[in-house]
C-alpha cells in the first residue's frame, strides 16, 4: 500500500489506537499533517534540569555516571546519572550488562516513570544531534512512523526526508527553507489560476 498525502496516520502500519490517540494530541490526522510536524524539541530539544523533572514526562538530561548495578526486580542494569548536586537513576529490563560505563558523559532522553528513567535512549553527543520526545509522541514511536511512510510514498518526499532526518542543524535549516519556498511558489501558481479565471468570466461576461 502506497501512503498518500491524505491518508489516515490511522492506517499507517504500526499506529495502532494508543499511538494514534497521541498523535491526534498533536493534530496529526493524516500522512501530510506527520510530514509536516516540526515540534522544536524534536530537531533542537533542550536539555531538562533533574531538578524540574517530573512524573510522567518525557525528558533529555545530561550528566555523568556516576554509580551502575543490576536490576534484581525485573532483570537489567540501573545507571545513575549526576550533574551537579542532583541526579537521577535510569533503568534498562532486559539487560545482561551495563549499557553505560561509569564516569561516563553521557546525554539520555526517555520517560520519567515511577522515580526512574525507564529504558531511556542515549549517547555522548551533544544535544543538537539528539531528537526529543517532549510533546507526547516518544520519539521511538514518532520516527517509527515516518520511517513507514517514506518507504510506501507514492510522491517525492526528499525535502520532508532531510526535514526528519537532517544530519546537522543546517542540513535541517535548508530543508525547511526548501519546503517553504515550495509552499510560497505553490501558492502563487494558485493565485494566478485563479487570477487568469476571472480575467477569462470578465471577457465572457461582456461578450468580448
């Protein structure tokens, strides 16, 4: 199946009702309203001071290792991650090692639940290169379906790909540019379509 501009995000594959519900938050209702979502968290988050996070949020945080062990209540590894005074502990299920090492600078972006960050992705980089999850749709979940749609799209989606995948803030900043001079000559040809018509009733109307 080929996506389309209009297409429910609903019937792309892997949105399933929890997913499109979050989605629906955001006023993402088709395929086009997904390729044009520009959240500023996504492709420029900021990082979130552990003194401000709170239960249930979706956060990016950095600081460093400074202490690792097992988890014994569901199986894993447990890191935490200081910066400052304050730090936070970040949990992975299902882990047969460590996935950090510590004193290790690392940034870390994930769900804040139950007084853990709960199987967080991470990395070193800086925080420019790193995608957030802050507005409701985890960024897992958001790419999971933009990685859907541009394997099935049945029009030219390159500019939107650079858009949501840019590789670095200027490769991001020119895509954008792109798409919005796309917009403004789209735009215009419309304008003048509908300028030329009602030249062409004018003419007709005065039997010309």
């Amino acid at each position: 199946m080929a996506y389309s501009w209009t297409t429910p995000i609903t019937e792309v594959k892997g949105v399933g009702p929890p997913s499109a519900k979050k989605f629906r938050k955001l006023k993402i209702h088709t395929v086009g309203d997904l390729l044009e979502h520009q959240p500023k968290s996504y492709y420029l988050p900021e990082i979130t001071p552990m003194v401000d996070v709170r239960e249930g949020q979706h956060v990016i945080i950095r600081g460093t290792v400074t202490a690792t062990g097992r988890h014994y209540g569901r199986g894993g590894w447990t890191a935490t991650i200081s910066s400052g005074y304050s730090s936070i502990k970040a949990v992975w299920f299902g882990y047969n090692f460590a996935p950090v090492r510590r004193h290790e600078m690392i940034t870390a972006w994930g769900k804040y639940r139950h007084g853990h960050l709960q199987q967080p992705e991470h990395g070193c980089a800086n925080v420019e290169e790193i995608a957030g999850g802050r507005y409701g749709v985890h960024t897992a979940m958001m790419r999971s379906a933009l990685r859907e749609v541009f394997k099935r799209y049945d029009i030219d989606w390159g500019w939107y790909y650079n858009m949501h995948n840019p590789g670095s803030r200027e490769k991001y900043k020119a895509a954008v540019a792109r798409l919005k001079h796309n917009e403004l000559l789209l735009l215009h040809l419309a304008m003048e379509t509908r300028r030329r018509a009602a030249g062409s009733v004018s003419v007709e109307a005065i039997g010309i």
